[in-house]
C-alpha cells in the first residue's frame, strides 16, 4: 500500500481534481484541507514522521490543539495534486494551544500549507464544535459565477441568498441557512480568517467578494456538492438575466414556493431572509 491508496487521502485527490474540471482552481487558486480522524491517522502512521519544528500559524485556534490535517500547499496547483501528491499536499499536526504546525508528510522541497491556512483553522475550530465534531473539510474554491454575482451587483448576505434560492429549487435545500457574503478583504489574510470563521458561525459557506467561496461540511461529497449547488444556482441566475438581455427574471421562485420546499423536505430555512 501507499499512503495514496488511504481512503481519506483518495477523496481529497478526488475533490482536488473534480473541482479542477469544474473551471474552479486556476494557476494555484483555492484549496482544500481535511481533518483527519482517529481510523485515518491509524491507516497513514506508517507514513507519518516529524519533518520539521514547530512552525507559528499567526492565529490560535485551541478548539482544533493536537488535530491532524491534509491540506494543499502554498502556491500549488489542485491540477497537480494528482499528479504529485507530496509535492503538493502535506499532512500537518497542530500543537495543543493551536497557534502552530509541524508537517509529518509531505511538502516536498520545503512547502508549507495553503496561503488561507489560517482561514482553514479558524474555521475548522467553529465548525467543528458547532457540529458535534462532525464537521472535517474546509474547500475554497474560485467559482466565476459565485464570484461574477458580487461583482455585477452589491450584494449583502440576505440579498445573495435570496438569489441563489430564487433561481432553483436545489438551492435551498442545500443551504435552508442562506449563504454568508464576505465584503472585499485581502487573501490570505487573519482579517479574511477571522470575519470568514466569525461568518460560518452562521452559514455553512461563505462567499468571498470578487474572489470565490469556501465551504465546510462532513464529508469531502458534502462540501464540494454545496458548492457546486451555489455554483449552479448562480450559473441559472446569470443565464436567465442574459436571456432577458440584463433584465431580471421573470419567474424566479417566490417567498411561498420556497417554503413549500423546505416543508416537503423537512428544512428550517433563516426566516430573516425570507419575506
Ligand atoms: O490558494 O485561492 O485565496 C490561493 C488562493 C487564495
Ligand atoms: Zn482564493
């Protein structure tokens, strides 16, 4: 066996890939990381060893002190993740305070983790805790009809939300909590990390003005399937504009057929977005 054979590390090659074909990572844009559990890190032990001292992050996160992560290199590129996995990925341990990493594989020729890394922990820790510890991949993705939205309109998060919703039926039942909308903020910066963690307190994605949208969920299907329904939403939002030459939509979903969705399905969807 080797360590691309271990299931966790299989699906996260998977993800880097499918949202490669998506049109979603560019040059070395987005990426992704992935809380291990205790049967992951028991299958890639033999793999694992200290490669370097303990490294400061920039931010403390001690809900996730002592967790092990898979997570894309800084400057990478998801196309070659499949390529070349330990040149692009590394598996990171997190010290007990939180506020520092050592990498035990991978990140070949001195790499080290994404430059949204600190976005990554802060929102692994909200997440984390307030999913019982379900909650394991964090994925960012630059999706260009997400991102196009929040630069042909100025949108809040209630606005955003009521978009996507209105434009398909899949979409709120992706996301009954609506979608969070960062204004413009620097990448990789701990501004981005703490205003997006403080964001995911409430939804489950984020979309990040003139930039793209970063998710966290379960499992590495349910976060790349909720942004990929975004997507798609925001892709019908665009088409159906373009088809009325700019106009708006002549037929979106109302208030009421929403909440017929959400009743069908059993959904709670964020009353202060609806009217
Ligand atoms: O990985 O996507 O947000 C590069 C980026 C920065
Ligand atoms: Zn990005």
């Amino acid at each position: 066996m080797s360590i691309e054979q271990a299931n966790c590390i299989r699906r996260f090659m998977r993800i880097c890939e499918d949202g490669y074909k998506k049109g979603w990572h560019e040059a070395n844009g987005g990426n992704l990381s992935y809380r291990m559990d205790a049967e992951d890190i028991a299958v890639c032990k033999p793999y694992l060893s200290v490669k370097t001292p303990w490294i400061s992050i920039g931010v403390s996160a001690p809900g996730i002190g002592g967790e092990v992560f898979v997570v894309t290199g800084a400057g990478k590129y998801m196309r070659k993740v499949g390529i070349d996995l330990s040149d692009n990925v590394g598996i990171v341990e997190i010290n007990s305070a939180g506020d520092a990493y050592r990498v035990i594989w991978g990140f070949e020729d001195a790499g080290r983790p994404t430059s949204e890394f600190e976005s990554h922990l802060l929102i692994h820790e909200v997440c984390s805790e307030l999913s019982g510890d379900a909650d394991r991949v964090v994925y960012h993705a630059h999706t260009p009809y997400l991102a196009a939205l929040t630069t042909a309109f100025q949108v809040d998060s209630r606005v955003l939300s009521r978009v996507l919703w209105k434009s398909n039926t899949e979409c709120i039942i992706a996301a009954p909590e609506g979608v969070g909308l960062l204004e413009f903020t620097q990448p990789g910066s701990i501004e981005l990390a703490q205003k997006t963690a403080e964001l995911m307190k409430d939804f489950r994605a984020v979309v990040w003005e003139g930039h793209g949208v970063v998710a966290c969920s379960e499992t590495f299907d349910d976060t790349f399937g909720l942004i990929d329904t975004l997507e798609k939403a925001a892709t019908i939002y665009a088409i159906t504009r373009a088809m009325r030459g700019g106009d708006e939509a002549a037929n979106l979903l109302s208030d009421d057929q929403l909440r017929v969705i959400c009743e069908g399905y059993g959904l709670e969807p964020n009353e202060d977005f609806l009217s």
